[in-house]
C-alpha cells in the first residue's frame, strides 16, 4: 500500500510556476499533508502542511482536494535553487509516510 | 542555534559491529525521531521519542535501540550492524506536543557503510 504516490520526476523553465501533485486516497480523517525538500546530501527540509483548507506561506502553496485524496504543491515562480527532490508526506500523531519523492529539475 | 546536529557524518562498520549514531538537538523540542534513507527511496521512521524516558518503534526497528535520558540527546544503537543496514541515517526534532503534526527539523545525515 503506497501511502503516498508522486511523479518520479518533473521539469520547469526558471521563472514560471510549478505545480507538483501527490496522491493520497487511503488517506484518513486525522491525518495531514507535509511536503518537503531535499537537497544532495542535505537533510530534508520543511516546506508546507495543511489539514483540509488551501495553505500559503512565504515558501510555497498547498492546495488540497475537498476530497482529500490529492494535493498539489504550487511553487509561484520556479528559481534554480527550488531544484531538489519534493516529498509528499501522510502524517499522524505517532507515524508518518514518506512517498519516493519527484526530482524537480529547475531550467534556465 | 545549531539545530539538529549529528555525528558522525560518515562511518563504516564491519559485519556484527556495533555503534552509536549521535543525535541532538539544541531547540528544546520534545519530540525526536530516526530515519533511514535508501537510494532512491524517501525516509523510513525507525524509532520516536515524545520526551525524556520514552520511546516508541517507527515503520523499521528491527535491528535499532534507542533511549532519551535527556531532552537534548537522542543516540540510535546498532547492536551487529548487517550489510542490510547500509544507508543514510537521519535524526529529526519537533516542538510541542503536536507529533508528526508539526513541522520537523532535521539533521544532515550520517552515511553508515557495513561491509
């Protein structure tokens, strides 16, 4: 049971939005969306997370389907330095569920 | 702040060594978690603590010991280390009481080789 399921891989020219998707639809009631990202031989770090409503930080946003079984990760305009692996996360209280990631390549 | 901080950053071990990975932390967070990370895959919890004195089995303990004695510390043990535990290991804290619910911060990883 893949907990959560992303695209291995996904490209955008500099400049333009990215629009990064995750399945979820064994998702349950309690638990939230994180995503984060992950830079070569770096640990991964934290980008967003929402429970049911769309979410906006200065990083990026969530938006997250009314039935809960996807979201998508929206990053507004794409810069060299977003170019990492992005990881939809299913979290609760006590576990959490790390999908294989996408590969975002970020192009000049 | 230092954040997350681990040591070491590469370690190799021979089959049915042992060792310990060092975790701390320097954010007062009362929750810390472990974590492998095998090529190409995302993160696997192994084992979580949510304070001082307790601890509790993530997805992958098997072949993992931990304890808390304090908040700061969080030390991973491998008892006889096997070639299956070759992979990159990370070390996360959160505050409050939210758990997982929260946003974690995480150190940059030890490289475990056993051969």
């Amino acid at each position: 049971d893949a907990k959560t399921t992303q695209p291995n891989s996904m490209e955008s020219n500099e400049e333009e939005p990215v629009h990064l998707p995750c399945n979820h639809s064994t998702i349950s009631g309690t638990d939230y969306i994180h995503w984060y990202r992950q830079l070569p031989s770096q640990g991964p770090e934290y980008v967003i997370h929402g429970l049911t409503s769309n979410v906006n930080n200065r990083m990026a946003s969530l938006a997250i389907a009314e039935d809960r079984k996807s979201s998508t990760l929206i990053l507004h305009r794409a810069t060299l330095r977003d170019a990492a692996v992005y990881y939809c996360i299913r979290t609760g209280a006590n576990n959490l569920f790390f999908g294989t990631g996408t590969r975002l390549t970020v192009i000049p | 702040n230092a954040g997350v901080t681990q040591t070491p950053k590469f370690q190799v071990l021979k089959t049915g060594q042992s060792m310990t990975l060092q975790c701390a932390q320097d954010m007062n967070h009362e929750y810390m978690s472990w974590y492998r990370q095998d090529p190409g895959m995302g993160l696997r919890l192994i084992h979580y603590s949510v304070g001082a004195g307790i601890t509790d089995q993530g997805e992958v303990p098997n072949g993992y010991n931990v304890s808390r004695s304090t908040t700061e510390d969080f030390p991973l043990r491998l008892l006889s280390a096997a070639p299956s535990q070759t992979s990159v290991y990370f070390c996360a804290s959160t505050r409050g009481t939210g758990g997982f619910y929260s946003p974690l911060h995480f150190g940059n990883g030890t490289r475990l080789t056993v051969t």
